[in-house]
C-alpha cells in the first residue's frame, strides 16, 4: 500500500509564504475607507502624471483631416507623433519649448501654423532647410539651383495665386531665401495645399515633432474630423466598427 506524501509541507517555506500572503490580504481588508480612497487617489494620480509626461514630451495622436498630404496620407489617417528631441510641453496648453532635434530636407513635419497658433496643427514636408534660395518654376522646386527630385508628389509645384496670404502677411516672391531658424514646408498634393507659399516659413520653436506610424486609417470622408465634430467622429468609429470595409487595412502599422 502506497502511501501518500505531501510535497508542501506546512513547515516549509512554502506554507509560511501562503500565511504571511493571507495576513496581508486580511490586513488590506481591514483597512478604513479612507485610507483605501487615498491609496486610490495617489495610484491614480501617478498614472495621469505618467500619461502627461508622456503626451508632452514622447509622443501624441494625430488624424488627417484634409488632402493636402495626398497620396502620402489619406484624410482619416491617425498618426503616432514622436516629439523626442523636437518638442516638450504641457498636454490641452499651448506651452511649449524647443529642444535639440532639426527637421532634415523631404522630413514630414507637424507644427503649429504660425498665421494661426490656436487651430489644430498641420501636417506638411520640409522642402527648404534655412539658408536655402528657393524657386518654384516649371512646375517643380529648385533648391540652391538644383532640381530637387520629388516621386512623392501630386500635381505641379507652383507659387500661390497673389492676394492669397492670410491677413497681416505678403505674398511670398521667388527665388525666396529661407531665413535662419526656420523652414519652408509644402504639402505633397501642391494643387490643393495651403503651405509656406501662402504665408511664409515655418519658425523652428512652431514645430512640435514628426509622424513615425499609421496606427488606423478610416475612409468616411473630411467632416468627423474637423474641429467640433465629436458625434460626427464618434459616428465614424462606431461606424467602423460594424462596416469593417471602411478601414484601411493595408494602410495601418505604416512608418515613416
């Protein structure tokens, strides 16, 4: 006749382990409210500070509410922004600071319009770096005398009918000589992008960061994602959710 064994037994450092785990529970239940709602609050608290420094310093969301990136983003797309290097602020403000990183040439770029700082950002490419002399003819860029080579574009490069320049700025004359700490931006669908041609450069302190990835791309058109359209929007995701077919599968988890 076997006999059976017992492979924890209640000597072991097993057991002690299972009595002190239990007196810890019985100890947490046993605590006052109040001190379960403070423990609540700070636990709390400390994740709202992880998610603000992240969203003012790592990275952000962003969607394409227009076509003036087309055919390098789609109206409906929603980007991951890094701001590493680029930026650091404080999340639902306006405050924000520079930090060490530069845009190179051809670099998708989103920035705070400097005609309008309180609108939702833009989305656009870097096509002069300061320094840079600037011409648009032929339907194409020059840059410092070269023919700059752009497959990504639609439509061709031209500058903006004059009269054009929001209030309070000129239009813009070419050759342009791009200013020190700043960068002359276009849209990659020239035909129907209000850019730097319209009203000048972008500051270097107006850009925020760079988009590196797709994350969901929804095909239902420009209205849920203009400004104040929150059941438009809320439409649109729950509306994907039922009718798959509207979402961009083969566009999501692209990089940049």
């Amino acid at each position: 006749m076997e006999m059976e064994t017992n492979p924890r037994p209640q000597s072991g450092r097993w057991w002690w382990k299972v009595k002190a785990e239990k007196k810890t529970k019985q100890a947490e239940a046993n605590l006052p409210v109040k001190t379960k709602i403070q423990r609540e609050i700070i636990a709390w608290f400390w994740v709202g500070l992880v998610f603000l420094l992240i969203n003012g310093t790592i990275g952000q969301a962003r969607v394409i509410p227009s076509g003036s990136m087309e055919n390098t983003l789609l109206i409906g797309d929603h980007l991951i922004m890094s701001r590493i290097g680029y930026d650091a602020g404080v999340p639902f403000t306006n405050w924000h600071v520079p930090l060490w990183r530069n845009p190179k040439r051809q670099q998708v770029i989103i920035f705070k319009p400097p005609f309008a700082p309180d609108t939702p950002d833009y989305v656009k490419r870097v096509i002069g770096l300061p320094g840079d002399t600037l011409d648009l003819r032929d339907g194409a860029v020059w840059v410092n005398g070269q023919k700059l080579v752009e497959k990504y574009t639609t439509g061709p490069s031209e500058p903006a009918p004059p009269g054009s320049a929001p209030l309070g700025y000129s239009d813009l004359k070419f050759p342009f000589r791009v200013p020190e700490n700043c960068y002359f931006a276009m849209g990659d669908n020239r035909g129907n992008s209000y850019d730097s041609r319209f009203w000048g450069c972008v500051p270097r302190k107006d850009i925020i960061g760079t988009p590196v990835l797709i994350y969901m791309s929804l095909n239902v058109g420009e209205t849920p994602w203009q400004p104040g359209e929150i059941r438009e929007r809320f439409f649109a995701y729950a509306n994907a959710l039922l009718h798959p077919r509207i979402v961009r599968w083969n566009r999501i988890f692209r990089t940049f």
